[in-house]
C-alpha cells in the first residue's frame, strides 16, 4: 500500500504551493460532474472517478464504462481580459479496485502582450500571447481499502504532450483561438500520477484528490518556453440520500493560473432521480479570487441522464454565465451495472 500512502502525503504537503504554467482544471472533464457545476470530487463513483477522484472507484459500481466528450470556451468580449477554451474526450472502465483510461485535453489560452510603462504595464491590444496544450493520458488506476470507510487510490499515467505558442495578431477571441491550431507544436512523453482519498460516513461522503502531482512540462519548439501542468488539489463532501437525491460541495486548495487570472474555485450541485429512467443535475461554481481581469466569473450548469435500455445511461450537459465564465457543453455514453 506505500506506493499509494507517499505519493499521495507528498501530494497533500505541496498542493498549496503555487506554480507558474498552464492549469488544466477539474472542471475540464467529465459531463456528469459539469452538470452539477464540478462539485464532484465526493460523489465520484464511476469511470470518470479515474480523473476526479481514484479513491472513488472503492464505492463504485461492479463494472463502469465511460465514453465521454465535453467542449467549453471563454471568450469575453473585452480584448484584454483574454481567452481561452478547451476540450476533453475520454474512454474509461474501471471496477472498485482497478481502473484504465485514456483522454485527450486540448488546453488552449490567448492573453494580450503587455507594454511596460513608467507606471506600471498596459496590454497592447492586437497584439496577443497564444499557447496551446494537448496531453495525451494514459493511466492505470489502483485502490486499497482501508477498513469499513476510508479508500486511497492514485492513477499512475503516461503523458504526451504537444506544446505550442507563438504570437498572433488581431482582436477578435474567437478567431484568435481558431488560429491557435496552426501554432507548431513539440512533443514529448513524460510521467505523471493523480492520487485521492475518499471517506464513507453513512449518507456523507467526503474526498480530497491531487492531479498533475510531479508537475511535467512540455517545451515548444523554440525551446525557450515550456508549458507545465500545475499541480491541483480539490476536496468534496456530499450527502447522499437513499431517496436518489445527491447534494455535493466542492473547493479548490489552491490557486492556480487561468486565461483570465488566477483561479480558486468553489462550486455546489445536485443529482436527483426523478423518474425511472430520468436523472437531473444543476450546479454552481465561482471564482473565490475576484480581484482578477475576468472577476469571479460566475457559471451556472444543468444536466441529466436518461436511461436508454439495460445499463446504458446517456448523458448531457450545459453550463453558462458571466462573460468571462466558461460557455460549455457535454455528452457521454455509460454502461454501469
């Protein structure tokens, strides 16, 4: 069990140190926890556990297949906040003790080129800073119970990155972000490891889950920039009804870089079975940091799924909000049994 307990102890002394890079957020995956406004690190019981929480696995269903997609983007109307978007595709199955994935991220961010001042700095509009990020994952999930109530798992992953920046002209963010896929990219593999904890009290279930533990960093071409996965802690508790109805709170243990500034989310949700075949999420999430360019970005989520035949559950979701809160949408197919 020690391969599991250390890194996950050295995850939890370093989670609250900041990194500078490119943060790849929990919320980027997963269409069921986007539907409950990413307040899912306690409730994580299926495949998408093996990217949310590992420990999870241990309360999970018998056997779980996720086939999953999910795109979101962030496109303020002000130049000067920023950009960005991303997308995740995932297949995952996973069992309570062991689980495998592999998902796509395409991490994407466009900030202004900043002028220095006597006073200080002004962004120079036009003229922008444009990084791209694709990481491939491949993982194996292991996890060990631990008595009645206490579960630790970690998802020990090979990385591919694709890193790519360069400078690109002009003011409108979409378009900015279209271009970004022309940018050159360099790839190299490097290793990775998530781990997490989860503890079941009765109805309240509560976990703490790391990612990205041994920060890698992908260079550009160039190789004078690196892009680096930053380090991410996130604890959860959620309340679990026996009438099928899921109550979650979720928070950020840490502060991380984002498109818009500095990021440290909260967020709260819902799941409730409404009919037999019918499930329904909504949720909220906001950023604690609101001294930043895009505020605290508020953003709203709703989602459900619909039990289509034997174990086959499909999903969807879309949140919403602010202007420089993300705009994005889900779908997922999953066998669960």
């Amino acid at each position: 069990m020690r391969w599991i307990v250390r890194p996950l102890v050295a995850a939890a002394l370093v989670a609250f140190t900041p990194a500078a890079g490119l943060a790849q957020s929990f919320e980027t995956l997963g269409t069921r926890a986007a539907g409950m406004g990413g307040a899912f690190v306690g409730v994580a019981d299926d495949a998408s556990a093996v990217y949310w929480n590992p420990a999870g696995l241990a309360k999970g269903s018998y056997f779980s297949l996720l086939l999953d997609w999910k795109s979101d983007k962030t496109a303020p109307d002000d130049p000067v906040v920023g950009a960005g978007s991303t997308s995740a595709g995932v297949i995952a199955l996973s069992m309570p003790a062991f689980g495998l994935s592999y998902y796509r991220l395409r991490d994407t961010a466009v900030r202004p080129t900043l002028i220095a001042l006597s006073g200080g700095t002004r962004p120079a509009l036009g003229d922008n800073n444009v990084t791209s990020l694709i990481t491939h994952h491949i993982g194996a999930t292991l996890v060990q119970s631990i008595g009645n109530y206490l579960a630790v798992g970690a998802t020990p992953k090979l990385v591919r990155g694709i890193a790519a920046s360069g400078v690109l002209l002009g003011a409108d963010a979409d378009d900015l972000l279209d271009r970004a896929s022309d940018l050159i990219g360099r790839a190299s593999n490097k290793f990775d490891i998530d781990a997490g904890v989860m503890a079941i009290l009765g109805k309240v279930h509560a976990g703490v889950t790391v990612r990205n533990i041994t920060e890698p960093e992908f260079e550009t071409v160039d190789e004078t920039r690196s892009l680096r996965l930053q380090r991410r802690g996130r604890a959860g508790v959620a309340l679990v009804s026996p009438a099928g109805i899921t109550v979650a709170f979720d928070a950020d243990l840490n502060k991380t870089s984002g498109p818009h500034g500095d990021v440290r989310n909260i967020a709260v949700g819902g799941e409730a079975h409404l009919l037999r075949r019918v499930f329904a999420r909504a949720g909220f999430n906001v950023n604690t940091i609101g001294d930043q360019p895009g505020g605290r970005a508020p953003a709203g989520s709703v989602g459900g799924s619909f039990l289509a035949f034997g174990s086959v559950l499909l999903d969807g979701q879309f949140t919403t909000g602010s202007d420089a809160a993300s705009q994005s949408w889900g779908v997922a197919a999953r066998i669960v049994y």
